[in-house]
C-alpha cells in the first residue's frame, strides 16, 4: 500500500460505520474546524495538554496544508451513501530530525470505541515506514494511569522524564504492520500507540502557530 496523494482506502468499524481514509487537503479546514468542536472539554485537553476553546485560522493552516513527506496526516470521513460527510478523526506524524517524528492522534468523542483509534495508529505507521521513519519520538502524559508502569512491559522502548508530568518515550519502527485485519498487531509501537488511543497514554499533540513556535 501507497500513502502517497492517491491513496483511499475504506474501512468498516466494529458498529459498521463506514469510513473513509485518505490524505488531508487545505481545503477540509471547515470539516477539521467541526470535528474539533465535537471534542469534548476532557478530550482536547488530553489532545493540547490544557483547555483548549478554539483553533485559530494560522492553526488550521498549518493542520490542513501537509507536504505529505515530512508533515503526513491522514482523515478519517465518515461515508453516507458513498458520499463523505462528517469528519471522525485523524492521525498525523511531523519529522523532528532524519528518521525521527513525532506521532498524534485524535478521534471524535463519538467514534471512540470503535476500531478507528486502531486502524489510523496502523497506518500511521505503515506511511512512517514509507518514508523512511525509523523511530517515533512523543511526549506523553502519566497523569490518567499508571502510565510508567504500563511503557515498561511495552519491549525495547526508551522512555525519559521531561518533569511537569511529562515523560518522553522513544520506539523503533520495525517494518509495515500489515495489511487491514480485525486483529490486532502486537509490536512495541502499536501496542503503546493503542494504548495512548484507548486514553490510557495521551500523546502530546502536534501543533503549531504560523511562527513554529509549539502551541500549549
């Protein structure tokens, strides 16, 4: 599989929602816009790391104009009679330094629960590999769980404390998960990035102002 401007791909959620994955566009700011709004106050504090009200036009630019290599993000749509219509979540990973980036995902309170958390985590990291990323470096919080006591039964994974309840977790990429399945993959990364899914690790999302600066 291509994670290139081509590529489509539909998927079928445990509730049978179908949904559409694909490349985010400039010009789905107004769906990325609605989506956020359908977030509750708990779930974009756990995506910003603090309340987060609204997102500013320079926000939204920077979240919807991708160069697909080193900023890729993917959409996932909603699919209504073959039609898109809603926007249900999206995962993005934006290179740091060579072979590093650093991942982020977000799904619509509404769509959690349901197999999506999952299948953006794995392609997420299929399109990683793809284009040459050999580690995912994040940002997590401990505040939800026991979260340290989690990443150490992860595998071969590097984790730091960064202080105000940080801490940074280093994982090597090791080849495409697979191909769609209902079961699970069982590797280092996406048993940690299911984990950060399912709430239990929030991934310090990536974003940023018009100047580059990280938005807190």
């Amino acid at each position: 599989m291509k994670f290139d401007a081509n590529y489509s791909e539909e998927v079928s959620l445990r509730d049978g929602t179908q949904v559409l994955l694909r490349p985010i566009r400039p010009d789905d700011a107004p769906m990325l816009l609605r989506a956020f709004e359908r977030l509750s106050p708990h779930s974009r504090y756990l995506r910003f790391l603090g309340p987060k009200t609204a997102l500013t036009a320079s926000e939204l630019s920077y979240l919807t104009h991708v160069d697909g290599v080193r900023h890729f993000a993917l959409a996932a749509i909603r699919l209504e009679v073959a039609r898109e219509t809603d926007g249900l979540g999206i995962a993005r990973f934006v290179t740091t330094s060579p072979g590093v980036a650093e991942p982020a995902v977000a799904v619509i309170d509404e769509a959690q629960g349901k197999g999506l958390g999952r299948v953006l985590l794995e392609r997420l990291h299929d399109a990683a590999v793809e284009r040459g990323i050999v580690r995912f470096s994040a940002e997590v919080l401990e505040s939800n769980t026991p979260v340290i006591a989690i990443l150490e039964h992860l595998g071969p994974t590097a984790v730091a404390r960064e202080g105000d309840g940080v801490v940074r977790v280093d994982i090597s990429l090791a080849g495409a998960v697979h191909a769609p399945s209902p079961e699970p993959a069982h590797g280092t990364l996406y048993r940690f990035l299911t984990l950060a899914a399912r709430g239990a690790i929030e991934l310090r999302g990536v974003l940023k102002d018009s100047t580059g600066a990280p938005d807190r």
